[in-house]
C-alpha cells in the first residue's frame, strides 16, 4: 500500500512538472506585478483559509484545497493542487500526520520564495489519546504494542479548535504577510487586532459557559476531533474515535459503552462532527433519549456554507450555543 501511495504521488508530482512547465510561460507572480498585487496564500483546509482572508482582506487571494463537503482526512491532491502550490506567495498547512503528502511535494517544487506556516509549529500540540471505550485503530493488531513503543508520537492535529491556539496561528499569518507586503503592513496589523479581539471574546464565552455548567462531560457519537477544545475548558469526554482516525463504523460494544455513559451521566445531548453520516449518534440517541446535535470541528465545510460566507467564528460561536444545551 504504501509503495503505490508512493508512486502516485510520484505521478501526480511529474504531471504537475509538466503543466508548470507549459504554464511558466503566461503566468505571472506576485512578485512581477505592480504594486498593487494581491497576496497569493493557499490553505490546505478551512480554518486556516478563513484566518488568512480575515488578515489579509481584500489585500490577499485566498485558495482552499480541500474542496468543500470533502473528506479532509482521505484528500489527495490533484496536479492542479500542486501548481497552485507552486505558483503561491504563502502555503498554510497542519503539520501533523495527515499532511505528509505536502512534504512530498515540497521537495519537488521549485517555490524558494514561497513562505511555509504549519499551524501545528505555532502552538503547543498535544498527543492523541485514546480514553474509556474509544476504539483503538492499533487494538486490530496483537503486536501493535511493540510497533507503538518504538513510533514516534502521534499529535493531536486539529489545533484550531482551541481559540488560544487561533490567535497564535492568526498573529503568525500577520506576520508573514508583513514580511513580503510591508507596503501594507498597517491594514494587516489592523485587521488581526480586530480579529484577535473577536477570538478572544469567543474564549470568553466558552469559559463563561463552562463555568456556569451543571456537568462537565460530553459524548460524541463519532470521532473526536475536540482536544483542544475539551482541555482549554476543563471538560471530559467519550466518543468513538479518536480524531484523525480512518475507522467509521464502531464494534456493538463501542456504542454500548457510549449509550450507558450518557444513561448513568443523565447527558442530554449526543453529538456528531460535520459531514459524518451520524448513524452512531442517532443510535445513540434513540436509545437514550438524548437529542443530537452537531458540534464544528471546522475541517470542512458545506458547499452551501462555504457560497454563503459561513466563518470560522460563526462555527464556534454554535459550538458555545450547542455545548450549553449539553452542559447545563
């Protein structure tokens, strides 16, 4: 498996050479037009895409990868990708696991310009952990303990869900395009002060909520992308999966382990993640007579949300709303 990965990318990374090659010619950077250019950045998924347009404004072209309503762990570019990658003045990333396919790429492009910002480098990641009931990937192999001692660790990726962590990556966007836009630097700085300011007052709102909480445990009802989200606030949690795992259907026994914490806990809520199929959170819910709702991971997006503009905000300001509703 992991020689035809390899030489698929291989593939995808010589077609991309051969439309870069044809396309030198016509196309123009940043850097070769008037002062009036916009900023190229490309994200590789939504978070950091809505970071950048909300530093960079009208000042930045902003590109998302991942198309909208895709499932952001399975992507796998296409030989557009890469050009757009290659022809880009910023390319924001992850950093964790499921972005080793940029490292590929990276190397064989020709971009020394381009300025790289891996969101995982601007924060203090956490490893995954797999807490009471979760199903364990590596519990399917009798010597994964052996395998497990001598891997490296394997970081939490989803890092933005903590709005501490947002201001980080946010005053790190600000930064580099400062760095290659000095011209407009004023509107840059401008912009992330008032972004940073709504962030902050979105942590408020998590801990005001928290803090006038009657309980402090959730259950997701699928995998759990919440990590940062979960320690930033002082909450615990159970759910199927752990975040980036590539499993999607549990055992009987995973569900009937959820389905006993939140009759023995009295949870009044059971969520899913966005774009799940969330038949484990209806059971769940059926049985127990929990509502269903969806808590944001902000990993992708509706195409629907994505045309009308929907914010990474907007997203964790429902977050506030849904985790009162399971909280008090």
């Amino acid at each position: 498996m992991i020689k035809q990965r390899l030489a698929w990318f291989l593939t995808i990374i010589l077609l991309a050479g051969m439309l870069m090659l044809g396309a030198a010619g016509c196309q123009k950077t940043s850097e070769q037009t008037d002062g009036n250019a916009v900023i190229k950045v490309v994200a590789t998924n939504f978070p950091p895409y809505d970071f950048a347009r909300q530093v960079g404004g009208d000042k930045v072209e902003v590109t998302m990868l991942v198309p909208p309503g895709a499932e952001s762990h399975s992507y796998e570019p296409t030989p557009q990708d890469i050009i757009k990658i290659q022809n880009c003045d910023v390319f924001i990333y992850g950093g964790g696991d499921s972005d080793a396919w940029i490292d590929s790429i990276l190397d064989a492009i020709d971009a020394p310009n381009m300025k790289k910002i891996a969101m995982m480098d601007c924060v203090q990641p956490v490893v995954e952990e797999t807490v009471a009931g979760m199903e364990d990937e590596h519990d399917h192999d009798q010597k994964s303990s052996e395998a497990e001692s001598s891997e490296a660790p394997e970081y939490d990726e989803h890092v933005w869900l903590d709005p501490q962590n947002a201001v980080k990556i946010v005053e790190k966007i600000n930064s580099t395009l400062d760095e290659i836009d000095p011209d407009n630097k004023q509107t840059y700085d401008q912009n992330t002060k008032i972004y940073t300011g709504k962030l902050n007052t979105l942590d408020g709102r998590f801990k005001d909520m928290v803090a006038g909480s009657a309980r402090k445990t959730i259950v997701v009802g699928d995998r759990f992308p919440f990590r940062y989200l979960t320690d930033a606030y002082g909450l615990s949690y159970y759910a199927a999966f752990p975040g980036c795992s590539t499993e999607t259907e549990p055992s009987a026994a995973t569900v009937a382990f959820l389905i006993d914490e939140v009759k023995k806990e009295s949870i009044p809520v059971v969520f899913h993640t966005e774009l799940s199929n969330e038949r484990m959170a209806d059971s769940i819910a059926e049985s127990t007579g929990a509502v269903k709702r969806q808590l944001n991971a902000c990993h992708n997006v509706t195409q629907q949300d994505f045309d009308s503009g929907k914010t990474y905000l907007d997203y964790m300001n429902e977050n506030v709303d849904v985790l009162r509703e399971a909280l008090y």
